[in-house]
C-alpha cells in the first residue's frame, strides 16, 4: 500500500467547516456583509387563489330551418310564417319538459338602435302571442325579449348579412324533471 488513510470524521467535518468559513470570508469581501445562514420561516400566508369562473350556461335552442316573417318595419306576423312557428308548438306540446322558452326578436344594424330594440321587442311579443293563442303553449312557458342589434349572427354591411341579422331564436331557458 502507499500509506493512504481515508480522512476520519472529525477531519471531515473541521475541512467542511473550513471551506464553509472560506465561502463566508468570500462573500463578505464581495458585498461588505455578512448574511445569517439560518433565515426564521417566514409568516407569509397567502389566500388561495379565486376559483375560475364558471363555464358559459350552454345554449339550447329550438331549431327552426325557416326564417319567421314580418311585414317590413312592423311587428305584424306574414302566413308564410305560421307553419314555422307550428312546428316551435309541436316541439313544445310534445316536450312538455320545457318549462320555460325564450323567444328573442333580432334586427339588423340599419337605422335607428332605440328603434330597432322596440321592433324586435314588439316581433318577439307577436311570435310569443301566436304561440299562446293559436298554438295554445301555457303563456307561463314563454317571454318575449328584444335584443335590437345587440347581438348580430353576421356582417351587417352586406344585404344578406342584414337578412341573417334579422331573426327569431327559441332559447330554452327552463326544463323540469321528465316523468319516470
């Protein structure tokens, strides 16, 4: 053997004291001070982060492939719009789990915004009439609402973008529990 000893475990601790000095000599003529190595815990406590937000309520809707139809800036129902509007009363008679449907009246951006929120308010409460008197829905299941040119479906400065604009939706809002 060439005489090696391992170092014993007291001359390891006094090299890892040595060095540890060493390292504090050094940092003190970098900055000028001392820093302490054993720091209190610190008594931040931070509140938890909120919650997200919860998802969009999804949309249901009564899809309806034809458009409903009104004389022109009035709130008067044309014929060619009640075999429309029959088959919204088909689809509630035979749900009668929808408990509450909102018919929302749409219009393009083209004149006056006051103006437009009236007729659609006033189209809205014309389909919600016809379902109620000719349909015979319970005038519970439906409200009426306009939403002007609030929420437009496509551009309005094209003709058919202003034609898409103007629409009648059937958002179910409400179901109650189907029998078992």
């Amino acid at each position: 053997m060439n005489g090696y000893r391992p170092p014993s475990a007291n001359a390891r601790t006094r090299a890892v004291r040595a060095a540890l000095a060493l390292a504090l000599l050094a940092a003190s003529l970098g900055c000028g001070r001392v820093l302490p190595l054993s720091y209190p815990p610190l008594g931040v406590q931070a509140s938890p982060p909120p919650p997200p937000p919860p998802p969009p309520p999804k949309v249901e809707l009564i899809e309806i492939m034809d458009r409903v139809e009104f004389e022109v800036n009035k709130a008067k129902l044309l014929k060619a719009s009640f075999a429309v509007l029959d088959q919204v009363v088909e689809v509630m008679k035979k749900n009668p789990d929808i408990a509450l449907v909102e018919v929302q009246g749409h219009t393009d951006a083209s004149g006056d915004a006051a103006k437009n929120l009236t007729l659609s308010q006033q189209r809205a409460e014309s389909v919600k009439d016809y379902l109620v008197k000719k349909g015979k829905i319970e005038e519970a299941r439906l409200q009426a609402k306009g939403l002007g040119q609030e929420k437009p479906f496509a551009d309005n400065d094209s003709a058919e973008g202003q034609q898409r604009n103007r629409r009648v939706e059937f958002h179910i809002l409400k179901r109650t529990p189907k029998a078992k």
